[in-house]
C-alpha cells in the first residue's frame, strides 16, 4: 500500500492536526516506510498463529469495585491549557 | 402505497457499579463538576487503566437474561475518535468480540399480540463526559464526571415495525435490568439511552430502505414522538420523489422535530484497534453456571405467578410485576394481611394515580408492608371506609418513616360510623332538608337515592360504610 498525501491529511484531518506542505511530505515518507515494513511482516506464513490480542499472555487483570477518593480537582485541571474554576475550557464545538 | 417501518435499536445503559469501569472514582449521580475524577478518567498522559470486576458480572447477567450467547474469552478494542467528550481521544469498546450476542427479548402488546426481537450483540464501553456550550463566549465547558461510567450497549437487530414494540422492548429491559439490579435504567437522567435507526420501504417489500439514526431521545414519550416523526418525513420525501440521505439527526424534543447533525459530526471512521491497555478477559464456566443459578423470578413469571396465586387480572398483574419494587410490596404485604384483592386496590388506584400525578420512578416509592398491611386491616375489617382510607393512604406513601398507621386514624378521628344511631338521625336530617328531592322520589325519581347517600356520607366525612348508608337512605325513604 502506497501512502498518499490524500491519506496523510486524511488522518492529519481526523486528528485535527494541520500539517503545512513540508510537514506533510515529511509524514507520507515517515509513514510509508512502516507501512512497508508491514509487508516485510507479511511474507511471515501465520496461517496457524492466533491474532494477537495482548503483546504479555496476561488476562483477567481486574480490580474491585471499591470507590477510592477522586484526585483534587486543583492538579487535574492544573494539566489544561486552558480551564476555569471547576472546569476543563476548549474551543467551541457547536456553532 | 402502503408503507412498513422498519427499526433497529441501540440501547446504551450504565451499570449500577460503586465505581468506573476503568478506574476507582465514584459513579454517584450529580457532585460538582470533575470532582468525580482522577487522571485515569481525565486522560492524562501515562495512566494505566484497571478493569472493574464488578463490571463483567453485570455485564454477563444482562446478556444471559437477554438469551444471549456469551463470549468465553473477551477482549476490548479502542474506538478512535477526536471529540471532546472523551479526553483520550479514543474510548474503549468492544468490537471485535462482543461479550454476547444471538439473543432474543419476547414482547407482550397490548392487543394480546406477542413478538420477538432479536439481540444482535452486547458490549461493554465506557461512558463519555459532558460538555456545556457556553452561550456566551466560544468556549465548551468540561465535565469529566460521568466519563468512565461504565456502560453495555445493546444493539438489536431491525426488528422492530411500531412505536408500540419499541416502548415495550425498553420497558422490558428497565425492568429485566431492575430485577438483576444492574441498573436503574432511568432515561430522564440519561441512565438508559436509546438510538433508533429508521427506515421505511413499501409494504411486502423484502429490501431495506435507507436508514437515517436518531439520537438524544429521552423519554418513552419522547421516542414514540421522535417515531412518528421521522417515519412521516420518510414518507413523505419518498412520495415526493425525494432520496433518504443516510444521516444522524438529533431529536428536539421540544420543538418535536428532528434535523441533521452536519456532516463533520456525521464523519465515522473509528479505525479500532485491538486496547492495549486492558488485557483480555476470560469467563470460567462455572461463572456462567453462578450466575444462572443466581438468576432472579423475572416480571413474565411472576406476573404469571399473581394471577394464579392471588387472582390478579393479567393487566393488573402485569403492571404490578413489571416493577420490581412495586411487586415486592405487594407481594410481602399480601404475606402479612391476606388480602390480596385489597392490596391491589391500593396499588392499582393511589399508588399509580401518585407515581403518575407526581412523576415518581416506582423504583424509588418506599412503602413499608408492614404498615400497608395494618392499613389493609383497618378497612377489610370495616374499621376505616376506602373513602376515609385515601387519606390515611397519602400519609402512608408521604409520611415518612415514622408514620403510624393507628395513631393517625385515632388522631384525625377517620374511624368509621359503626353507630346505627348516628346513621339513621344523619339520614332523617338530610331527608327533613331535602323535600324537594323526597317528592321527586315519590315520584318514581330512583336515581335520586344517590344524591341522599352522597349527602349523608359528606356529613359523615365518608366514614360511614357506603352500603350501610345506601341500606338506611333506602329504609327512611320506604317508611315516608
Ligand atoms: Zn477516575
């Protein structure tokens, strides 16, 4: 499969990123040649190998349902770039 | 041309855990905004969710009471999409292996008629955040408090022809959901939500038409509305040789229309990948057999059950039985006075006459059955009318806890007549006052008894048994 630049800002568009003409040459090259390497992966036989569903062979990693104290708002809201009292603050997302 | 509706559902509900699917902050409903989070749940860079046992329990119960086959060994996958009601920018679902699937929910209209809906799966996901659209700046506001809840969504297949079918498959769940108490399935706080997909094609056809997804509907009412709406417009547009577009549109309750969400937000390419962060979960079949076991009498059985045991019509049985903290006080007062046909008199009449005067959740009413049962006693040995008894019956739902039964009737001297005396020396009272009405009698006016028994019982507050006033009005009446 070949990287386009459509597919870049295809995906730069879902992520709400804006990549100027450099950037966006830079990420199809970047992005071509893992895709490429996918095919190296490819020529792999894995006719009888189950998918994949966890890189560790771990399951059942659950926690009980015991309520812990919530963090204090102040640190949260600390990490945004923008906030008010008790809120998280973005761009409008409704006209 | 006639023509068939066709719907397919996808309930969302949030399961009644203490806490998050993903991590230990509190479901608790309402709180200050993000007080009920931490930096799993805002999505801060580095955190590392944990899984809530609580979660699958629930989750399995649900798909089993629905007939579901259950996945012996689920995974989850992450949904990526860039919305701010989600802060990770992703949310976790399960796509590729559901954790149920293949189930069926059997419906009773109220025709008589029965039908069948098939549940094409279950999964489990965790609930978005809320957002605020400020009116007066370009600013949405965040509130994390709800992101995480944990939630099932069930998707049905397009089963569904009528509102009626709708109303009756989520009145069914609430109630399913309710008996497991997994849920309270309350849609006016957004605890259960429903999307319904729509689309119409000419009667007989076997192809389906284009279908457009209604979402933010949440009330019974409102879905039936929302129904009848689009189905309409469908119509229509087609007859006017118009093309359905495949949309989402929002439902306006208040203005009772729907319109499309623009196409930006219509935009759906999730490109899911299997989640890193929760490793999978495998069900032991021993779990499967626990939870069967443990398996409450549904609404169906024991609606079956009133009506056999204690005489209930099917309708009253089913109205009762589909609430289960209703049923409860019916059935566990029944146990302590023996009176089934007067336990639901006050059930069927002033229970449901308050819940729906007053917009009470059933679930939520506290009746003490041992307090309804001395109540019962009162008025099936005669000692209090059903006339005086609504009033004492008020207090018993209102009252609060302290409330006492015999104290109360004693204080507001709501006994009835038992004296003759009194009953008789009422009725010559109103007879002497009333000539006018006596010689319409006398001639023949029968239908005016009830206006002597009317006033007799007014002087007497209504505490005089209606067939012993009836009895004496009569005797007075033949002896003029
Ligand atoms: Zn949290």
């Amino acid at each position: 499969m070949t990287i386009t630049k459509e597919i870049v800002e295809y995906a730069a568009a879902l992520s709400r990123l804006k990549l100027d003409d450099a950037e966006t040459e830079d990420m199809q090259k970047q992005m071509s040649a893992i895709v490429d390497y996918m095919d190296v992966l490819n020529k792999l036989d894995t006719e009888n190998v189950e998918p994949l569903s966890h890189v560790f062979s771990i399951s059942n990693v659950m926690r009980e349902d015991e309520v812990v104290p919530s963090y204090d708002r102040e640190a949260l809201l600390d990490n945004a770039p923008e906030r008010n009292e008790e809120c998280f603050v973005v761009p409008k997302t409704v006209e | 041309m006639k023509w068939e509706v066709v719907m397919g559902l996808e309930v969302h509900v949030e399961l009644a855990t203490k806490t998050k699917i993903f991590c230990s902050c509190t479901t608790e409903f309402g709180g200050e905004p993000n007080t009920h989070c931490c930096p799993v749940c805002t999505g801060m860079p580095g955190t590392l969710p944990v899984f809530n046992r609580q979660v699958l329990e629930y989750a399995v119960r649900a798909g089993l009471a629905l007939n579901c086959d259950i996945t012996r060994y689920n995974k989850f996958d992450r949904k990526n999409y860039f919305y701010p009601d989600l802060p990770k920018a992703y949310q976790i679902s399960q796509l590729y292996l559901p954790f149920a699937q293949n189930g069926h929910v059997d419906l009773k209209l109220k025709s008589g008629k029965t039908s069948q809906i098939r549940i094409h799966e279950i999964h489990m996901e965790e609930d978005a955040g809320k957002l605020v659209h400020s009116a007066y700046d370009d600013s949405t506001y965040l509130d994390y408090n709800r992101c995480g809840i944990p939630l099932i969504e069930i998707v049905s297949e397009p089963d569904f022809r009528e509102a009626e079918e709708v109303t009756a498959y989520l009145s069914k769940l609430k109630s399913v959901f309710e008996y497991l108490g997994i849920s309270d399935c309350r849609m006016e706080e957004g605890s259960m939500r429903a999307d319904v997909n729509l689309s119409v094609r000419p009667e007989g056809s076997t192809e389906f038409g284009t279908r457009t997804e209604m979402k933010n509907i949440n009330s019974l009412r409102a879905i039936e509305r929302a129904i009848a709406y689009e189905s309409k417009r469908q119509i229509e547009l087609i007859e006017d040789g118009g093309k359905v577009v495949q949309e989402t549109r929002r439902w306006d309750d208040a203005k009772g229309e729907s319109y499309a969400m623009r196409s930006k937000e219509n935009a759906q390419d999730y490109r899911y990948f299997p989640e890193p962060d929760i490793p999978p979960l495998s069900i032991s079949e021993e779990e499967i057999q626990h939870y069967i076991d443990i398996t409450p009498e549904f609404a169906d059985a024991k609606a079956e059950r009133f009506m056999k045991d204690f005489g209930l019509s099917e309708e009253d049985a089913d109205i009762i039985a589909a609430s289960k903290n209703l049923a409860y006080i019916f059935e566990e007062t029944v146990k302590l006075c023996d009176s089934p046909s007067e336990v639901r008199f006050w059930i069927m009449s002033q229970v449901l006459y308050y819940a729906n005067e007053k917009n009470l959740d059933l679930e939520k009413l506290s009746i003490s059955p041992e307090k309804f049962a001395e109540f019962v006693k009162f008025i099936t040995g005669g000692k209090v009318t059903r006339q005086a008894g609504k009033q004492v019956f008020e207090q018993l739902m209102f009252g609060g806890t302290d409330f006492d039964v015999a104290a109360y009737i004693k204080e507001n001297e709501l006994e009835a007549v038992e004296d003759t005396g009194l009953i008789d020396s009422t009725v010559k009272a109103v007879i002497d006052a009333n000539p006018k009405a006596v010689e319409q009698y006398k001639g023949g006016g029968t239908k005016i008894m009830g206006f002597f028994v009317g006033q007799v019982m007014k002087q007497l507050k209504g505490k005089a048994d209606p067939a012993a006033v009836n009895k004496a009005v009569l005797d007075a009446l033949e002896k003029l």
